[in-house]
C-alpha cells in the first residue's frame, strides 16, 4: 500500500483516498470531546501545584489544541490531491493523531500492551479506527523521522 | 496631617523592613527553584514505541539510539526520566510531551 506521508522537499507529502478523508475528519471532535484522555496533570501527588500549573497552562493548550485542529482541517480538505505539510503542519497532524488514538483507547478500556495483538477484542468501529490511525501515526513518523537529525553520541 | 519634616524617615523605615526580609525569602526560593526537577514519562498501553521514541528525539535532541534506550525504559519499568532542568523548564517539558500526548509529570529528584 502506498504510503500516506512521505518526506519530500520542505516537509511531508500527504495523499489521502476520499474514504480516508472522511475517517480523519472525525478527528477534531474525538479530540474536543475525550478531554479526560489526555494528560494535562504536571505533578504525580500534588493537587495544589496541578490547579496553578493548570492555570498558566490552560489557556495556551486550549489555544495550541484549536490551532492544531484548524492546520488538520485546512490540510485535509486539500489531501485528495496531494499537499506539502510544512514541519510544523506536519507536528500538528502528529499531535492530533496521537491525541485521537488516546481518545479511542480510553473508550475502548484499553489498560493493556497487549490491545494490538488481542485478537479477543470485540471488533468495534472504535477499535478499527484505532488501528487504522495506529497505521496513519507509523506513516507519520517514519517520514518525520528521515528529517530529524540524528546527532553523534 | 504629615508633615514633610516626618517624612523622610517613615519612608525610609519600611523600604528598609520590606526590602530585607523579601530579599531573603528571594534567595531562598531561587534556590529551591533552580534546584533540578526531573521530567518523568509514564508507561501507558496506547502510544506507540516508534512515536515515542521520535517524540522524545524531537523535543530532548536525543539521538535514535538514545530515545530508544529511554522508551524501553518507559516501557519495562513504567517509568523513564528524559530531561533535568530547573522547575520552570522542567514544567514547560511537560507541558510540550502532554502536547503530544505523551503521559508526563515532574518530580524532584
């Protein structure tokens, strides 16, 4: 299967089929919606130090959420022909992608490593989404990763 | 009424007395502050290794080698340390790993 991202140029080429299209558009509202997924707690056992980190930090992940959804939609709608994602369009789909699998995974009680070789889990349109995004994220990541430098140890 | 003539002084006795213990409390707290935190990142069932591993390069720099050795770490002991830094730093490296939805908390060492 061809792959969906491919590093290129100036970033990583993005080419959706029309059906993929319309499974990534359910990313934005698995997101806004499945709050509790995603981590947003800095201290382990401190409740007071969470509440101010929270206030200072609230406001600009709800702002950097938003402005990821928006470059996933505005990239979206153009990927049936194929678009160019700049580094940073391409880490907003990154983050939107992996924040939608967390969704996924807590709807489906997911609480073991063992979730994508449980060939006992009940098929559920939650669960294949879970896997198709599972393949969209290593896509992603293989192409961002032939970008990264890899430094001398 | 104040008079000017009183002035002077009473202006100066409590810029003395709030000047120098709050120099002290100051001290104290940049101390505690610029103190190490670790930026610890938890085990959880759903990310994936390979995503992981590439968030850990492209915030912390590590090289593959490296980012790999902490993911393994995160996954067969639940828990990995991937930065040390100062409190408001070790913070806002938690705030960019829970930007990628990664499970991340600070603690002291």
């Amino acid at each position: 299967m061809t792959e969906v991202f491919r590093p290129e140029a100036g970033g990583v080429r993005m080419e959706l089929s029309t059906w993929q299209v319309e499974l990534l558009a359910a990313i934005p509202a698995l997101v806004e919606n499945g709050g509790e997924a995603l981590p947003a707690d800095a201290y382990a056992d401190d409740p007071l130090a969470n509440s101010e980190y929270r206030r200072y930090m609230a406001d600009e992940a709800e702002q950097a959420d938003s402005g990821d959804m928006a470059i996933v939609m505005t990239t979206l709608s153009a990927a049936l022909d194929g678009v160019v994602l700049d580094a940073e369009e391409a880490e907003a789909w990154l983050r939107s992608v992996g924040k939608a699998r967390l969704v996924l995974g807590n709807r489906l009680g997911v609480t073991s490593n063992a979730w994508e070789a449980d060939d006992t889990m009940e098929e559920t349109p939650e669960l294949a989404l879970l896997h198709y995004l599972s393949w969209i994220q290593n896509s992603l990541v293989d192409a961002l990763s032939d970008l990264l430098p890899d430094p001398v140890e | 009424m104040l008079s000017s003539a009183k002035q002077p002084s009473t202006a100066n006795v409590p810029i003395i007395m709030a000047t120098a213990p709050q120099e002290t409390i100051d001290v104290e707290s940049d101390v505690r502050t610029d103190r190490a935190w670790n930026v610890v990142v938890w085990d959880d069932p759903v990310n994936l290794m390979s995503y992981v591993v590439f968030v850990f390069r492209k915030l912390f720099g590590y090289s593959e080698a490296e980012a790999t050795k902490l993911m393994l770490e995160v996954h067969h002991d639940g828990k990995s340390i991937v930065a040390s830094a100062p409190r408001e730093r070790a913070e806002m490296d938690c705030y960019r790993l829970h930007r990628y939805g990664l499970w991340a908390t600070i603690e002291r060492p």
